[in-house]
C-alpha cells in the first residue's frame, strides 16, 4: 500500500527492537526505584536519584518517555477529605475605630505613623522572619 521498499520495512523492524534492547538496563533501573519508593516519585525525582546516587546521566524527555511506555509513573494521591488551605477566620479580635479617616497629611511630627509587617519563609524548615516598617506621614521619615 505504500509502496516502500522491502529493506526499509525491515529496517525499522530491527531498529526498534535494538532501541528497546538498548533502554533495557535502565528500565530496570528505574522500575528498582519506582518499587522502592512505593510509586510515589515522579520523572524529576528519578532524574535526581540516578544522575547522584547512582551517576547516570539520562536526558528527562527519555526517561518521561520510557516512564510513560512502562506505566511507571507516580500515581497522584486522591484524598477527597484534603481540603485547600486558607488562612482566612473572619473577623478576629477587637475593631479599633477609625481615626484617620484616609487624611494622610498630619500638620505636626509624630501625629499619624503607619505601619506594615512583610513575612519571609527562610531556606530553614519551619522558621520565619518578620519585617516591620514604620512611617511617620508627616516627612514620610
């Protein structure tokens, strides 16, 4: 039907049986560490684990690409009672009235100061660190 030749047919044959042949070694390789963390690390994780521990280098789009052929990539969790996290609690606490009634234009020092208060995440798990600005609206000082 489509008129190729016999040897281009056979070609191919032989060349995707030489192309599984050839990834065999790490398909084991990567089925080992796929079982041993129970399914639970995707293609960048596996990346990570045979370039350090075990110095394969192996390009990402071929190691997706034999994950996906051999079904071994991770399965996502599907735990409906997980819910999104919001740190909204409505109101909290006492209300203070309104004082400056958005007249940002004090006529002495020290009459209206205002602040803010930025939270970094540090690289150390768990521990934060808090900035707090103050401004008097006098001089912007």
């Amino acid at each position: 039907m489509l008129k190729l030749p016999k040897s281009v047919y056979y070609y191919w044959i032989k060349h995707m049986d030489d192309q599984e042949q050839k990834d065999q070694w790490l398909v084991d390789k990567i089925r080992e560490i796929v079982s041993k963390h129970k399914g639970r690390y995707g293609y960048r994780r596996i990346k990570a684990i045979l370039e350090n521990r075990e110095q394969i280098v192996v390009n990402h789009k071929r190691l997706l690409r034999i994950m996906k052929t051999y079904n071994l990539l991770c399965q996502k969790f599907k735990n409906k009672s997980r819910t999104r996290y919001s740190s909204y609690k409505g109101q909290v606490g006492k209300v203070s009235p309104n004082k400056v009634k958005r007249n940002f234009k004090p006529k002495t020092f020290n009459q209206l100061w205002v602040t803010d208060v930025t939270e970094f995440a540090l690289p150390i798990k768990g521990k934060k660190l808090y900035l707090s600005t103050i401004m008097d609206c006098y001089n912007s000082e």
